[in-house]
C-alpha cells in the first residue's frame, strides 16, 4: 500500500514538474534581448517598385505601434539626433521584398482576388551593425479596406516580432 | 394542381418585385451618393485656397487619422487644418514630396455599413457606384531634432500636382530623401 502510494506521489510530481521544464526549456532557448531606445530607420526599397506613401505609411505606422508595444523606454525616429547620445541603440531596418499591389473594388466584389502584399526583411541591429533579430514578414489586405491598409498589418506584425524579442 | 402552380407564380412574381424594389431603392441612394462624388472628382481647384476636402491619412502628430480638412501653403508654412486641430509644417523642412493616385471607396463608415446591410448582394453595386479616384500626397520632413516624417493625404483627383508646384515655388525640396538625409549627416 505504501509503495503503491509513492508511486501514485512519484508519478504525479513527474508529471507536473514535467511541462514545467520544457518551459524553463523554452524560456532559456530564447532569451529576451534589452535595450533603453529603437530608433526606426526608413523603409528601404531597393530595385522594388513601391509608391512612396507605402513606404511612408509603413514607417509611421511603425514608429507608433513600436512606441505602443512599450518595449523600449525611447523611440527614435530616421535621422534624429538625439538618438547618437544612447548607449544601448538598436536600429529597426525594414527591406522590401515584394510588392503587389491589388484593387480595393475588385477585393469586395469577389472577396477571393484583388489582395494588396508586402512582403519584408525586418532586422534589428546593434550599434556595432550586429544583427539581433531577423525575419521576413508579409502583410496582407485580403477583404474590406483600401490598399494602404496593408501598412498597417505589416506594422503591427513586425512590431509583434519586436515586442517577443525584447 | 393548377392553383397549386398560380400560388407559386404569384410567390415567384412578389418574390421578383421585392428583389426589384430592394435593388431600386439601393440604387436610388446609391444616386444620391453620386453627385458629392463628381463634385468632389471632376473640379480640380488650382488653388490650395479653395482645397477643403484633403484627407489626413497618417503622418501629422496633432491630427487624428482621416480627419478632413483644409490644406494650405501660405507664409512659407504648409498648414493642415480640420477644425480646431491643426499642424504646421515650415516648408523649409520638406525634404521630398511625391504625387500619386489611389482608387477608393467614397462614403465612409456610414458607405461600408449600406454596403453590408443591403440585401441580395445588392451592396457589391454600391461598391461599384461608389468607388473614387483620390491624389495621394506624401510630404516628407523633418523636425528640429532632424527626424523624418512622412505626411500624407488624399485630395481631389487632379489637386495634388498643382499643390506640389506651389511647395517647390515656395521653396521645399523635392529630391529623393535618402540623398537628403545623407547630406545631412555628411555635410
């Protein structure tokens, strides 16, 4: 009876301690980076042919949802100079990848075509250039809205991606 | 049997006149719809002076999104206006300004919800009816401290070149703002 018990105990705790380390598993494969202040850089287009208030809206769009995200105690914008004095900067870069640019109209006729995508490169840097945090994200306008709205998807998701990183 | 087949005759036929007189009254409203939209498309004003109806779409710290306003160039100062809030940007400070068009839904919320609430798919008509050509204008800029922003509405089709013009007369840049930056930061 008393052994029976101790299994009955043994098997218990093996179970609950269980899910507790792959926790502790997860958390330590994936440590959180930190630092005071981001400074948003401007989207970067390369050979890719996007309109400029894509590119515009995006960086806005980004520079509020990371300042919302509360991540950082600072958000700096492109070319600010009060961002130089931060020890501990890290830069978000942003690379378009793709561009296809769909039909408000033709999106709630059929609600199957017309969908507007980006598609991006978003990385975080050190001062020193190294890269801390990169990964290609596409936001999508796939129902109701107008095209510039994928602006805001694309924002939202990169500024999740920053928000788990640090 | 034959008044078994007049019933569903008399069935279809009301069915077909309440189809008919929901798609009437859907395009009767969707009318009425019609003439802002012309107006506001078809008579591009050359002035920014006669230039109400621009739509703030992102950029300007003191105005809410989509808030319509008037948008002015006087006194060397791009001025955007939308009832008591408003936002002056030097034009001094203007790195860039780009011009381009976008096809959108006139109307509103208050459209979108016609549009949903219509019956019989009637409400991918009012889409049609309701679409809008708009001018996109983006102006980029940069405060004291030299950080980017990037301001952009939407105007009447046909009212963002002139407006552009007027920028560059009174003496904004309009070069890429990449090339800008770097010269500021390599002088």
């Amino acid at each position: 009876m008393n052994s029976r018990a101790a299994f009955v105990f043994l098997a218990s705790f093996w179970m609950l301690a269980m899910p507790a380390g792959i926790g502790s598993a997860q958390t330590a494969a994936k440590p959180k980076l930190s630092a005071s202040a981001i400074q948003i850089a401007l989207i970067e287009a390369g050979d890719i042919q996007i309109p400029a208030e894509f590119r515009f809206a995006v960086y806005e769009r980004l520079v509020q949802r990371v300042r919302e995200s509360g991540a950082f105690q600072k958000v700096y914008r492109s070319g600010d100079r009060a961002a130089d004095a931060v020890p501990d900067l890290v830069t978000l870069h942003t690379k378009v990848e793709g561009f296809k640019e769909g039909s408000q109209t033709v999106r709630e006729l059929t609600t199957v075509l017309g969908a507007t995508k980006v598609d991006v490169t978003a990385s975080v840097t050190a001062r020193d250039g190294h890269v801390l945090v990169d990964h290609k994200i596409t936001g999508r306008v796939r129902f109701f809205g107008e095209n510039l709205a994928v602006t805001n998807d694309l924002a939202k998701r990169i500024a999740k991606l920053v928000r788990e990183a640090f | 049997m034959v008044a078994l087949f007049s019933y569903h005759a008399r069935a279809g036929r009301k069915g077909f006149l309440v189809k008919l007189t929901t798609t009437l009254i859907v395009a009767l409203s969707a009318a009425t719809f019609a003439p802002a939209q012309t107006s506001t498309s078809s008579a591009p004003s050359p002035t920014a002076a006669a230039n109400p109806n621009v739509r703030h779409v992102i950029g300007l710290e003191t105005v809410k999104r989509n808030a319509i306003g008037k948008l002015t160039v006087h006194d060397s100062v791009l001025e955007f206006k939308a009832g008591t809030a408003g936002n002056k940007v030097p034009v001094s400070a203007i790195d860039a300004i780009f011009v381009g068009t976008e096809t959108t839904q006139s109307g509103g919320t208050a459209g979108r919800v016609i549009k949903m609430a219509a019956p019989y798919e009637s409400g991918k008509a009012l889409t049609i009816l309701m679409r809008t050509k708009v001018d996109i204008l983006t102006v980029s800029f940069h405060d004291p401290d030299g950080a980017v922003h990037g301001a952009i509405f939407a105007l009447p089709i046909g009212t963002a070149e002139p407006m552009r013009a007027q920028l560059v007369q009174a003496g904004a840049h309009s070069g890429a703002p990449e090339k800008l930056i770097q010269r500021q930061v390599q002088p």
